[in-house]
C-alpha cells in the first residue's frame, strides 16, 4: 500500500535521516537536496521502504505511515494494517453469458467481475493489468466494491454525456454504416430518455444531436501517423439547458424511465406511427449496447430495460407499422417484369437495371454489388460464370461516416468472402453490360460522374418500376437478395444455398427465406395430388378388406 511517509517536513526525514539515506544506497549530493521531489514522482520508491522487510537498513521514522487523506467520496479507510492486493489471471466459463471471470482479493475479501471478451479494452486481460498495476501504485482502495480509486467510477454522468463518450470510444471499431446506424439510434435515445415531467423536444433537435454525437475523425501525419477523435458538434443553448435538466443520471435509470424511452424511440417524431419492425429493434438494440457498456465499465449494475417483445404489447408494436414487411417475394416471371421495367430513357436507368439482375440473380448485397470490379467476374460464353466476392462498398457517401479508405473496405463478415456461381441468364446480362460499356478492367459499376451509385436513387428505381407492373409490395436493393434466398431455398439443398448467401443455415432460414408470390396455386395442385394418392391406396385396402371378409364368411 502507498503511504505518504510521517516525519519531520513533508515526508518525515530530518535532514541527517534524509543524508544517511541518500549515503546507503549512492545516491549524488545533488540528490538529496530534491530527495522530497524524488519520493513525490516515484510511487514505486515509497512502496519499496514504506512497507519495510525485517532486513530493511531503512530508518524505523520512515515506516511511522499513515494513510492518504481521502477525499468528499465515500471510501472505507484500510488502517492498522498493510494493504494486500492479490489478482487471478482471467477465468472462462462458456455456458456464461459474459464467460470471462476476473478474482481478486483486498485484504482477503474477494471481489470478480464478468466480462464478455477477453481482449480489448473492456476486456477481462485489460482490466486485470489495471489492477495489477494499481495494486503497486495506488493506495485508496474502496473496500465495498474492491477497486482502486482511479478505477472506481461515478455514477453521476449523464445520459446523453455517457452517449457522447461511448459513440466517441467506439467509433474506430464501427464500420461507416454501423457509424450512421449508432449516431441515429443514440440520437434517439438520449432525447426520449428523459426524466418525468420533461417537455417535448423539438424535431429539429434530433438532427442538432445526431452532429453533436458524431466524432470528427482525423489523421495527423508527423514521424508517425496517429488517430485522434474530436467532438465536431455543440449544443445551442436552449438544447444545453434542456439537457442539463432532463436528461437522467445513469444512477437514475429504472423501469418507467426506460419503458418510457422504449415506447417514444418506436414511434415516429412527427404523426406517432410507429417504425417498421426492424427500425424499432435496431433502434433499442444500439442503446441497450451502450447501456451494456457502461455495466461493463462499473457505471451501471444492471439495464432495467423493459421487456415489450411479447403478448398484446409486442402485437400492437407492429400492427401500427406503416412499413410492414409483406413476407412476399416476386416469382421468377415478375422479378424479370420488375428489372425490365427499370430501364428507361434516363442514362441512369441502365446501371440500376444490371445492379437489380447481379442481386437478384446471385444473391449478393447491394454494397458488394457496387464493389465489384471486372476481375471478379468470370463469364464463359457459354453456361455457368461466378463472381468472386472480396470487398463492400461502405454505403455511406461524405466525410462524417468515413474516409477516403474506408469507402471500399473488407466484406460484412468471414463467410461473405465467396465465390458465388450465376446462371447464364446473368452471364449475358453482364457481358451485355461490358460491351455496352467498354469497360476493359477496374470497377465495374460507376456512374457518368465517376462516383458510386446510391442506394436511395437505386430504391427510386425500383419502386418505380415495380409500379409499373403493378407489384403490390415495395421491392427494395436488399429485398432483392431475399427474393433471390427464397428462390434457392425452393430449389436447392438449403446448405448449399446458404452457402452462396455467406450466411449460416440459422440466419438464411430465420430472415431470409419468404414466401414466393404464386406459390400457393403451386402449393395447392401438390397437395390435391398428393391426397388423391392416399384416397386411392385406402380405397384400395377397403375394397381389399371387405374381400377378405368376405371369403371368411363363406
């Protein structure tokens, strides 16, 4: 334990103390003039003869110890006895939901913490060598929960400060439309949560939050490059102080809050629709992450968050969506209507047409549809081609999600990395595209202007065209790579289509796979042939039967 030492002066030494000292271990004239300086910037120095061993040549006034003054918080002194620190390397249980287990022992009473990871910064091996290191330099320790006082946290951040600190700690980790996803969601958060009797925010405050929240990015290039993240936004007045008087301490957080903070984050701002079903959970999802955080960082003990994903409550969550999803994808006949009626007079219309084939017809996402370059492709001129799968674009255009680099970047996970095989319906399609073209080698999908094309002009696109041929549903860039799961699903072993997808069986099978518009007439002539056959076969064993009875009686 560290102790400040008591003696004459500052540390307790008189002046032929302090020269005897200095004389047994070679310490310079020069020295011990500043010997007070010495103790006050080497920690290490004072552990070292403040906890004196029985052949310690030390003078006995140097080991007269007391202990820190403690400051306003609410610390357990540890007097009368030397401070023992004693830390287990990390521990996993995987049937746990945060496996990794971090014991520790302050004067013998026993403390742990649970963590999801091992690595990283809220890992359980960081926040084991914080302590090992604390456990050398530190001596205000807080005998309730067994931290150091530099580990010991508060719990009177805010909400909407908390928020801030989090999106700003991860946002190197994020990929760009994680980034913008996050930012929207805690925007969300920080002006629904609020506490009681606050007034209703303004509309226009989300967009002044959601650029208050985003982390301005930036690479200074010495001797060597470094990473430093910067606030970019500040608050006006009027949002300061609303903040500063609504937004709860995370101390504060309970059930009504949260529920309450639940029920506006699922509703629009403007008109209270509620969001479609998949904008609600990525909503709340992104704050109980943050939340999750701040358990782990010793803010928060538990997420009192509300359950309100079953019963009459999760029915009327998605019976007021205005976006639900229909569960009904085009047949083969209507997605190829769709992706003709796309091409128009516009010199535009022919670059969403080829994109719409390569994701219905292969399965790929948009981002990796947009990624894709003339060496990806392999197109025979007769059968069978594939496209190789190596790289996304980011989604996101401008410098407040990302950078330069990071527009084109690695693909969404380990499994999409693929090689994906395409009929010679989009073999043609694409070679049609490369002599229209003349593209000869790099990316294969730009537009007039050289940049990438976007999802939402994309999204116009086909909603225009699915208008066109009277398609009842919104088909959208992503709903082609459903519409494409749910074909292969009918038609092939459904490993090797989630294969081709780069999903598992699980996520092909629980989000993807829909019905196929026209099935039911389908579904309805198999089922009646399939009946007629077993009406028959038990017609024939009656006729059997009665026979046989027959021929006993007689």
């Amino acid at each position: 334990m560290l102790y400040p030492l008591s003696y004459e002066g500052k540390y307790g030494f008189s002046s032929s103390q302090t020269e005897d000292l200095c004389s047994q271990h070679n310490l310079s004239t020069t020295f011990q003039s500043n010997f007070t300086a010495f103790l006050d910037c080497s920690p290490l120095f004072k552990h070292a003869y403040a906890t004196r061993g029985s052949n310690s040549t030390m003078p006995r006034a140097i080991h007269q110890a007391v202990p820190i003054a403690q400051s306003n918080e609410r610390w357990e002194e540890m007097t009368g006895r030397l401070l023992k620190v004693t830390v287990s390397r990390p521990n996993e249980f995987p049937d746990r939901k945060r496996p990794y287990v971090v014991r520790w022992r302050v004067n013998g009473r026993a403390h742990w913490r649970s963590f999801a990871s091992l690595k990283g910064r809220n890992g359980a091996e960081s926040f084991c060598s914080m302590l090992d290191v604390a456990a050398v330099n530190e001596s205000a320790w807080n005998a309730q929960t067994g931290l150091p006082k530099s580990m010991s946290t508060t719990k009177s951040v805010s909400v909407a400060t908390f928020c801030q600190t989090y999106i700003r700690d991860e946002w190197t980790r994020l990929s760009p439309s994680s980034r913008k996803s996050y930012v929207e969601a805690l925007a969300s958060f920080v002006l629904s949560c609020a506490r009681a009797n606050a007034s209703e925010p303004p509309y226009e405050w989300r967009r002044e939050v959601r650029h208050w929240l985003t982390p301005n990015s930036c690479n200074q290039t010495d001797d060597s490059i470094t990473h430093r993240i910067e606030n970019q936004g500040q608050l006006t007045p009027r949002l300061r102080t609303w903040l500063a008087k609504n937004s709860p301490l995370l101390s504060e957080l309970d059930r009504e809050i949260l529920f309450e903070a639940d029920r506006k984050m699922r509703s629009r701002p403007r008109g209270g629709a509620l969001y479609a079903p998949n904008t609600q959970r990525r909503l709340t999802t992104v704050a109980k992450t943050a939340l999750g955080s701040a358990v782990d960082r010793g803010l928060l003990d538990t997420i009192p968050w509300p359950r309100r994903d079953r019963g009459a409550t999760a029915k009327s969550d998605f019976r007021g969506s205005q976006e639900m999803d229909s569960g009904v994808v085009p047949d083969i006949a209507t997605l190829l209507q769709i992706l003709d009626a796309l091409e128009t007079q516009q010199p535009g219309s022919h670059l969403y047409r080829i994109l719409s084939y390569v994701c219905g017809f292969s399965g790929l996402r948009p981002g990796e549809a947009i990624a894709l370059t003339v060496e990806d492709l392999r197109l025979p001129e007769v059968g069978w081609g594939s496209i190789r799968v190596q790289r996304a674009w980011s989604g996101v255009i401008g410098g407040m999600w990302n950078d330069d680099s990071e527009n084109i970047g690695e693909p969404k996970t380990e499994r999409s990395r693929r090689v994906v095989p395409i009929p010679s319906l989009l073999v043609a399609e694409l070679r049609n595209w490369l002599a229209r073209t003349e593209i000869q080698s790099g990316p294969l999908f730009m537009t007039r202007n050289g940049t990438r094309p976007t999802q939402s002009n994309w999204r116009r696109a086909l909603f225009r065209a699915g208008s066109d041929v009277a398609w009842p549903h919104t088909l959208t860039p992503y709903g082609l790579r459903r519409t494409n799961a749910s074909h292969l699903a009918q038609s092939i072993p459904i490993a090797e289509a989630a294969d081709r997808l780069g999903h598992s069986v699980e996520v092909l099978t629980k989000h993807y796979v829909k019905r196929v518009a026209g099935q039911t007439e389908i579904s309805n002539q198999i089922l009646e042939r399939f009946y007629e056959v077993g009406t028959q076969s038990s017609a024939r064993s009656s006729i059997h039967r009665s026979s046989s009875a027959r021929r006993i009686r007689s």
